[in-house]
C-alpha cells in the first residue's frame, strides 16, 4: 500500500544566532516574586547567566536585570513568558539600545612575593580598581565595570593564585539620550 | 463603618459574589474553619473522596459550563492532591479557583503537621497563586484570583489561607471590579486585535487557493464557534479542529475534516500536508499536532490568531500573528472579507473537491466484527443512542482517541477531555463536574480500564449526591495505548501493562450503590446502553469487554511527518506505513 513520495517539502526554518541578551524586568514588588522568575527560567530550561534585583524609586517596584543567553527565538519566548506573569509591569531587551553596564566585583588574590605585590598593584592602577583588604598573603581588590572589563582583570589576575571570587552580575540603565532619540521615533 | 467579618466568611461572600453555587473538597484541619461557614451559606459543598478528584469535577464543572469551577482542600496532603488537576486544568487554559487551607502564619516554615509550601509547589501550574498573609488582603486577593482566572488567556489560580486568617475578624468591603483591575497594573489582557494585521489576514484569505482553518482549544473558551462557522462557510474554507478545539466546528458539516495531528483523519492531514494557507484559531501547534516540526504544513503561510502572546512563534514562525480575542479578531475578520467582492470563493471548489475525494479514499473506519466487540463500535453506539447531544468527558489512553474519533461532536463544550497534560482518571470526575453544571444533559465518561481505575473512589461521590452520570468502560484489560506503542515500537515486548487482575466492575457497582452493567459480545452492546440510559438516579457503570488488542488508527508515530502516517496495521505486530503523496 505504500506509495511513493514525490517530493519531499521541508518548512524553512529561521536563521538563528545564538548571543547574549540583557534584559531588563520592572516588577511589582511582592511575596515570591524572584521565585517566579527563577523558576519560569528553571522550569523552561533557560540559563541564566546573571541576574541581579533591587528596589527602585518607587517603594513597591522592583527592578530584575538578567543576562541570558540564546537565540532569537529563546530570547523571544523569555521575553513573552515574563510578560505573561501576573507581577510583571514592564520587560525590555535591552542589548541593542544604548545602555550602561555594570558590574562589581570583590576578588582575593594571592600576593606571594614582593614583584608579586607590585605586579598586582600595577594592575590595580591600570584598572582604577582598589585594594579594599589586605592580609599577610592576600589582597582583596573591589572592582566595577561592564563585564568585559572584570573577566579581563580576573584572567590577569589568575597566574597570582585566586582565593575567592564574588560578584554582583550585572545591573543595567538605559542611556538617557537613547530614550529620548527612542521617544521621539514613537512620537513620529 | 464596616461590619467585623470573620476570614472565611469573607471567603464565602467573595465567593457569591462572583455568582458561585457549588464546590467541590474536601475539609481538614486547616481549611476547618472555611468549611464551618460554609454550613449554613447558600452554597454547595459536593464532598469527594480524594481531591485530585474534586479538582477534575471543578475542572470539568468549568470545561461544561464556562464558569469558574472551584476546588477547596486542606494544607499539606490535600493541596499537594490537588496539583494533577491544576497542572491539568492549566495546560488546558480552564479557569479555576483552588482555595487550600494552610497551617496558621506563626507555623509556617516550621515543618508543623500538615504543612507544605503550597505556593511554591504548584507556582508552575498555575497562572497565578497567592499566600494570603495578612486578613485585610483576603477579600482583595479572592477577588483577583477569580479576575485572573476567567480573563485573558484563562487558567487556575490558587489561594493558599492560613487558618488563623480564616479565624480572625476585620472590617471587610468586598473591592470592586474597578478596584480589582487597578491592583493588578501588570496584568492587561489584550483583546482587540490589530487591524493592520486583520487586513493582512483577509489578503492572503482572498488569495489563497488550498486554505484550511486549524482550530483550537481557544475558539471554544473564547466562545467564538459561531464565527468560525461563519468564517468557514463565507470563504469556503474546510475546517480541522484539534482535540481541545473539538465542538468549535460541527464534525456533521461538509467542510469538516475533523481532528488532525497524531491520531487525526487521513484527509486533515492530508489537507494540513498540502495547504497553502493554514489560519490557527485558538491552537497552540502543539507537537501532537505538528508531528515533525519542519515538515509541518510545509507549503502554508501561516495566521495565527491567539490570546495568548507567548503561544504565537514558540513552537513554528508564522506570518501573521494577531494576538486578541477569537471572537472579537474573527468578526472583525469577516467583516473585513465582506468589505471587497467575493468571486474568489469559486476558486476554492477544486479544493473542496480534492478533500472530498480523500474522504473517500480512506474514511475512518475500523474491521468490525459480530463475535468480539470492537471499541470503535461501542463509541458509535453511544453516538446513536444519545443522538449526537450527549457531553462526553475522556480518561486518557486508546479510549480517550475513539471518543475523539466515532463520536462527532456538534456544539462546545460537549467533548471534555486532559488533552494537554494527559492525566489519566480525568473522564470520570470531570464528567460528575460537568452534569453538576448542566443537570438537564446527558454526561458520558468514556473511560479506559486503566484510567477509571485511578479515581474509582468517586463513585461513592456521585452516588451520595445521586448524579446521574454513565460511565462507558472501554475495558480491554491493558493500557492499551502504552501496549499499542510497544506493539509498533517496542517489538510487540508488552512491558507492565497488562490490567488482566482487575475488579468485577459491574459487582463494584453494586457495593458503591451504583448500577452495573456489562456487554461481552456486539450484539449486547444496544441493551445495555438502551438500559444505562433509562437510569437517572445513580451512576451506571457499563462494562464493556472489548477486543483486547485493537489499535488507534491512523497513527503519525511522535515526532514523525505527516509522510509517515500508519493507516492499517498489517498483521499483528507489524505496522505499515502509509506515505502519503507530497
């Protein structure tokens, strides 16, 4: 009964390229509500490279920024599945609009000897990083930037010996002048 | 000044005012207090025997109804019982409200008796839960819940109440709708639909010479099968429902192909593999549905049309996304059609013809037989005795697909089935919740051995409260589909699903206090529903032992083409694949 196939059509699939997106997430500021988020991003088998929340000026919002890796299609589903929780007020890719990264970062390095120390120091400087701690064998350097900026100090810093490392992830602010170039678009 | 109202009833009166008359729970130490004032209010406690049960009877109250069905439970056991059902009733966008009683605020996270993080645990199957914490928010949050439940794309919502709230007293006003809106400033629904995009609709309709409309689960909560009778009849355009979507269109009708996807109908597939324009109304492209995703439709342009913003291009890029309410989106639509001359229509005729044609050349059909009852045959029966009108309700497995297959479906809300999550027990506790809601209609729960079993204890339910549900036993002592897959893909190794150790299901009916019924051969197939049907004071179960290894066909096996669809099996063991011409 088996009959032949003619011709076999396939549906073009989209183009994809993988990057990562930083995305920004206002949220009313209730019981439970990170746990929503994290669990949507668990739950959907997204990877979040970082996220970072915090109060803003207003007393029962939140702000969520998150870095996460994908392709158009995941990064499009993350943004739609976030707007679709009851607590979100407000959720934008951030990535292609001008914007200011940062990051902070508190890294123990080994010292070892004197060259060691200058080294690192010099490193320091170069980095308008501080040294926040000191110890017979150890400084502890406070570092912010974007997070191109604190991989490299950290990849520098890595022949010393690293002790420990804790970081921020990265919080996220739209340029000013972007917005308003943005809202005048809108307007047009 | 407002009077001083206890918590829970502040729960009962935010519950009549949003116009519910019956519940379904089961009481507890924590939600003691709800079920007190529930005593004397004019509201209805149907008391169940297991909750996963009571969340099914709300589940299907609301599938048969449209409103928002209600499930209370206790804490700890009684709400980690109830997360089948909302996960069930959440991958079908039924709205629900679930309200479980929690340990009192002091206990919590204490690990006291009966406590678990219930919010927590069935956050992921929910559209939104909440921890009441505080007694002056318990009006407000009831109030959402229901809100958040019905609108939008709807859903369950689950109120978690610490018994001391329930306990307390407070100044109560119920907020209103105004209020309720204004407190959720993250949460608008979009209904309307861009106009732009309608108008991009209405081109590729007039331009299209091979369209079909693939509706779903959607049209039927969005209420909207008139338009899409409308839509179909007015541009000639056959009509494909999903399982979800069935009722949306009627299956009597010409241009109806009815269901597509795994199990669907030759010619639906055979129209969806060959479209040039495919319009999703209210379906999600599930992948029992799409099969391959690539080879899906694979010549179409694609409308879809949904609620939903994050169901457009999650699992296939369409064309034309326009995110709105079915029914709003598919008037104005028409309209939109209306606006230009129609010729184009005439065009559509060859179409039609082509369906027509494979239509004939493989119907759904199965051998029939006069010495072992075919299931196929049971569910064909079930049809002409109740004349098409019946609400059916689907356990899950091999029976739940006959139900969908033999039985055609006329209007919504009349096949209720777990098409999203698959939980088997669903058909008979959703079939007590839908005659519950519609005590003037005849409600039959096609149910498999396997799955009745799972829920079994709610017989003693439906008899206490005398409903008057038939439960139609596909009983072929296997689960069937599980064996039917280990037929085809296992090499026929039948691997734990044999049920042959089974209760005398029609003596089990006797000690509930039910009816049992039972036919083992064809020709007493008609006595016994003829005698099932004249019943009308108790459940009657009717037990029909049938052909043990029959199959579900057609088949698209999981992830496979359209292509590779299985029409008739060979022999035994041995599966022949159908491909179909590109």
């Amino acid at each position: 009964m088996a009959e032949e196939i003619k011709a076999l059509k396939v549906r073009p699939q989209p183009k994809s390229v993988v990057r990562k997106h930083t995305i920004v997430v206002r949220v009313q500021h209730n019981f439970g509500v990170l746990a929503r988020i994290t669990g949507l991003f668990a739950g959907r088998g997204y990877n979040i490279e970082s996220l970072t929340v915090g109060r803003t000026q207003e007393p029962d919002v939140a702000r969520i920024t998150i870095v996460v890796e994908g392709d158009e299609r995941v990064i499009e589903q993350i943004i739609k599945q976030l707007r679709r929780l009851i607590e979100t007020l407000r959720v934008r890719d951030i990535t292609d609009t001008p914007h200011i990264e940062r990051e902070l970062a508190l890294i123990k390095v080994y010292t070892g000897d004197e060259k060691a120390r200058d080294e690192i120091m010099r490193l320091v400087q170069i980095f308008r990083a501080k040294v926040v701690d000191v110890s017979m064998d150890s400084y502890t350097i406070e570092v912010t930037g974007d997070t191109e900026k604190i991989e490299a100090l950290i990849d520098l810093l890595r022949p010393f010996g690293l002790k420990d490392i804790a970081r921020t992830g990265t919080l996220a602010l739209i340029r000013e002048s972007a917005k308003q170039k943005l809202s005048k678009h809108q307007q047009e | 000044m407002a009077e001083k109202k206890r918590g829970a009833d502040i729960v009962i009166d935010c519950l009549l005012a949003e116009g519910v008359d019956t519940v379904f729970g089961l009481p507890g130490g924590a939600i003691m207090e709800v079920y007190d004032a529930l005593f004397n209010a004019p509201l209805k406690n149907i008391l169940t025997r297991q909750e996963i049960a009571a969340s099914h009877m709300a589940d299907g109250y609301a599938r048969a109804t449209g409103k928002v069905g209600v499930v209370m439970a206790t804490s700890g056991p009684g709400a980690t019982n109830l997360v089948t059902g909302l996960a069930t009733a959440y991958m079908d966008s039924i709205p629900m409200v679930a309200i479980t009683g929690q340990v009192p605020t002091h206990y919590i996270g204490s690990d006291a008796f009966q406590e678990a993080d219930v919010t927590g645990i069935t956050r992921p199957v929910t559209k939104h839960n909440f921890l009441v914490t505080d007694i002056k928010d318990l009006a407000l949050i009831m109030r959402q819940a229901f809100y958040i439940a019905r609108t939008g794309r709807p859903g369950p919502v689950l109120v978690d109440i610490p018994k001391d709230i329930t306990q307390q007293y407070t100044e109560c006003i119920i907020p209103t709708d105004e209020e309720v809106k204004e407190s959720l400033p993250g949460y608008n629904p979009h209904y309307e639909g861009n106009i732009v995009q309608i108008k991009k609709a209405a081109e590729l309709i007039r331009k299209a010479k091979r369209p079909v409309l693939y509706v779903g689960g959607g049209a039927v909560l969005g209420d909207a099968a008139e338009e899409v009778l409308e839509l179909a009849e007015l541009a000639r355009i056959p009509v494909t429902t999903t399982n979800m979507g069935k009722g949306a269109f009627p299956e009597t009708h010409p241009l109806s192909l009815q269901m597509l996807g795994m199990h669907g109908t030759y010619y639906a597939n055979m129209a969806v593999y060959n479209t040039d324009l495919l319009i999703a109304v209210g379906s999600r492209f599930d992948d029992r549905v799409t099969g391959k995703i690539d080879e899906f439709a694979p010549e179409a342009k694609i409308i879809h049309i949904d609620i939903d913003p994050a169901s457009i291009s999650k699992n296939i890029t369409v064309d034309v996304p326009i995110v709105g309410d079915v029914k709003k989106v598919l008037q104005k639509l028409i309209k939109e059609l209306k606006k230009k001359p129609m010729e184009w229509v005439e065009a559509r005729e060859s179409w039609i013809k082509q369906i027509e044609k494979w239509k004939e050349q493989h119907p759904l059909t199965y051998d029939k037989s006069s010495d072992i009852i075919k299931p196929q045959y049971v569910i064909e029966e079930i049809y002409n005795i109740t004349k098409g009108e019946a609400i059916i309700t689907a356990g899950v497995g091999q029976h739940q697909m006959w139900a969908a297959m033999f039985y055609k479906y006329k209007f919504p809300r009349q096949f209720l089935n777990s098409g999203g999550l698959g939980t088997m027990g669903f058909g008979f506790p959703a079939a007590i919740g839908a005659k519950v809601g519609n005590p003037d209609k005849e409600v039959i729960a096609i149910e498999g051995d396997g799955s009745f079993i799972m829920n079994i204890q709610d017989i003693a339910t439906a008899v206490q409260y005398r409903i008057p549900v038939k439960i139609a036993l596909i009983n072929n002592q296997f689960l069937g589909m599980v064996r039917q897959w280990q037929q085809f893909f296992y090499d026929s190794r039948y691997s734990s699903v044999c049920l042959s150790v089974q209760p005398d299901f029609v003596k089990l009916a006797e000690a509930f206090g039910a009816v049992g019924l039972r036919a083992t051969k064809p020709s007493e197939v008609k006595e016994v529903l003829q005698k099932a049907m004249s019943i009308n004071d108790r459940p009657v179960i009717m037990d029909f032992v049938v052909d043990r290894e029959e199959n579900v066909l057609p088949m698209v096996p999981s992830g496979k083409s359209y292509r590779e669809m299985i029409l008739t099996p060979k022999q035994k063991g041995e599966a022949e694949t159908m491909y179909l011409v590109g």
